[in-house]
C-alpha cells in the first residue's frame, strides 16, 4: 500500500458528540470521558499500523500535507488527547513543515483553554459549527449554543486562529430570505477567512424527519433553496470571497487544502470508527461501530470493514465529477496525464448533452459548471456514472 500522487492527507474522525441534533444523521456516540480516552488509544493503534505499511523499503516516511479532525465533535478532544495524536503523527509519518491542520469545533463545547491548547499543540485551522445566527433557526436545528454563544466564540477563536471557517445552514424550514440574508450579513462582518453553505436535508429517520411526516412544518421549496443559494453567491463575491467550489467560499490564499484533496481525486487515508480511505485504485472505510472498531485495534487488526477496487472507468467517472465540484473545473491536460485517456473524447456524448443543457461549459484547457449547472450539480454528476 502507498500513498501517492504528490500529495496526501489525514483524516481522523472522532465520533462523539454532546447530544444530537435534530438534523444529523451521521453515526456518533454520547460523550463519555473514559470511552474517549480508549478511543484515543485505538486511534493512536491504527496510525501506527499505518506508518508500518506505508514506510517505504528505503526507511523514508511518507509526507502528510493535511490533517482533519472531523466529527462527530472533535472539540469534545482535551488538549492533552489532540497533543498526543499529532506528536505520534510527527513521529510515525513525516508531516510538511507547512501542512494544514484543521479541526472542526463547535461553540458550545468550545473554550478558551482548549483554544489555546489546540493552538499550542499545531492546530492552525478551525471550522466552526453556527449553522446560523437566529435563536429561532439554531433551537428547530437542535444545536446546543444560541447566536450569543456563536458570537462570543467565534470572537474567541479569532483571538487565536488567523485561519477560521464558519459553517451555515439555509433553507431551515420558516426561514425567508431576508432571515438568511441576514445570517450572511452577521457572517460577512465576522470576516472569517472561509465559509460553507449547506442546504438543509431532512435525512430518514432523523428526529426532523419523524417531525416532518408529523406535519409539525412544510419543507422549504425548491424555488426559494435556489434563490437562496444564488443570493450567497451575490452576497459573498460582493463582500471578497472567491466561489471556488459548490458549497464553499474562501478569501484568496484560504482555500481548504484538505477537502481539495477529495475534489482534485487525490489519496488521503482515513483513521477512526466510519472513516473512509483513497489510496488509488482502493477506496476502503473502517468499521462504523465503536466498539466493533476498538475490537479490532484490541487485536492488533486493521478495523476495516470492506475495501472496493475502482475500475479504471470508474476512476475516471471519479476524477471528473468529483473535479466539476470545484468551479475551476476539471483539467483536461491533468486528465490526459494520468489516465492517457482524451476526456472530451471519452465523455463526447455525455459533454454535448450537458453543453446543449446550459450545465456544462468547455474551454481550452478545463471542463466546468455554468451557474445553472451549480444549481443543478447532482444531474450533471450522474451523467458521468459508469
Ligand atoms: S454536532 Fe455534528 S455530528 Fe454531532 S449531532 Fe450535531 S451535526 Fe451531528
């Protein structure tokens, strides 16, 4: 096994939370002291059977350019557990001496201390959980800060990080436009350096879905989810944030290195219960159960749950709608170099529908969404599925 192509990432997952929201539909795990500490220790087991495998013949370790602690609540982590993790992690691989490290918080388990840990231990990114800054939308959501707690906090992690994305939500069933305008207002003032939209889904058996079928609320139309998103758009642009993938906006220089990683189709392991893994051609993802995964480590065993080798037309399929993702596109000439393969060629048929749809558009060099396509990105994704 071998990490590849240049650049590679790290992605740890710690899937304990304070409580749930009403929203959420990822695995996580109430918040225990004891079961976070063995959770750690599994973890640190898991780095360590990676560093073994991955260490090439010659002794060299391989180069992390980015880690990402993702929830879960990575900030239910204590300084001391986080300081652990990346001194193993500079031990075991060879960490760039400028490589991202971000973390995800949230403001309600966030403070001073473990901002000044987190910091002092190498974290120098944070992305932060509002979702929103209205009382009403931040209770119907189930979060546990209110928009007082998220001020006051984001204001905390500024004191700290010159580095720091906020996370919101739209489309929260009883939001009008001007509510969400709002929302991008307070966050443009903030003047964080990146910020991720994401369109409320209302996932199966969530506690929001069960409220749902209750009749308790109607969810919001698809009209008023796209004018949403294009006043984002308007607003963010207008007040200095490049558009530089479908959710995401950032100030120049503070793109995430990270999450680029997926979008570009590079590889980046995954360690921690649920997590998933790219290195090419293998995608592969650990076991989802707690217990089941610290099983595994117990025994010395690598807690993978199964492992699917990409055909090399799904390599393809993956590398373009994973890149369409990013508004830059996807390069044909770094196509042509990696599979010897013309993409305007290859995908003729499916590029000529696209373009004759408005969603596609083609340049010399790069293959990209038209501000139609953003809106309707899942169609033009499936259009490239094997
Ligand atoms: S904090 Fe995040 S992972 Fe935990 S329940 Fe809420 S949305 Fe889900």
């Amino acid at each position: 096994m071998k990490m590849n192509r240049n650049t590679s990432g790290l992605y740890l997952h710690i899937p304990f939370c304070q409580g749930k929201c009403r929203y959420c539909d990822f695995y996580s795990v109430n918040f225990d002291l004891e079961l976070v500490e063995e959770y750690v220790n599994c973890l640190k087991k898991e780095l360590i059977l990676y560093s073994s495998l991955f260490n090439n013949k010659d002794g060299r370790k391989p180069v992390l350019e980015t880690v990402f602690f993702g929830g879960g609540t990575p900030g239910l982590l204590t300084g001391s557990q986080l300081a652990e993790i990346l001194d193993l992690l500079s031990g075991e691989f060879n960490l760039a001496s400028n490589a991202e490290i971000s973390m995800e918080v949230n403001p309600s388990s966030m403070t001073e201390e473990k901002l000044q840990d987190y910091h002092s231990a190498g974290v120098n990114r944070l992305s932060i959980g509002v979702q929103s800054f209205n009382d009403r939308e931040l209770s119907f959501l189930g979060r546990r800060h209110d928009s007082r707690e998220a001020l006051e906090k984001i204001e905390l992690s500024a004191r700290y990080f010159d580095n720091y994305s906020i996370d919101l939500i739209y489309a929260i069933p009883g939001q009008g436009i001007a509510d969400w305008e709002r929302n991008l207002r307070q966050a443009v003032q903030l003047s964080p350096q990146h910020i991720s939209l994401y369109s409320l889904q209302i996932e199966e058996g969530t506690p929001l879905a069960k409220a749902l079928a209750a009749g308790e609320f109607k969810k919001t139309d698809d009209a008023l989810d796209a004018e949403m998103y294009l006043l984002a758009r308007q607003v963010l642009t207008t007040n200095g944030y490049e558009h530089y993938e479908i959710s995401n906006f950032a100030r120049k220089g503070y793109q995430s290195r990270h999450n680029r990683l997926y979008w570009e189709f590079k590889p980046y392991l995954g360690v921690g219960a649920a997590a998933h893994s790219f290195i090419p051609p293998e995608r592969f993802w650990n076991h989802a159960d707690l217990f089941l995964y610290m099983e595994k480590l117990g025994a010395g065993e690598l807690p993978v749950e199964e492992r699917i080798e990409l055909t090399w037309e799904e390599q393809m399929a993956e590398m373009v709608f994973m890149g369409l993702r990013l508004l830059e596109g996807v390069s044909l000439v770094e196509f042509y170099d990696l599979f010897n393969v013309d993409l305007t060629e290859y995908y003729a048929r499916e590029i000529e529908k696209l373009e004759s749809q408005g969603l596609i558009s083609l340049n010399d060099d790069r293959i990209c969404l038209t501000e139609r396509g953003l809106l309707l990105g899942n169609l033009v994704f499936m259009e490239f599925l094997p």
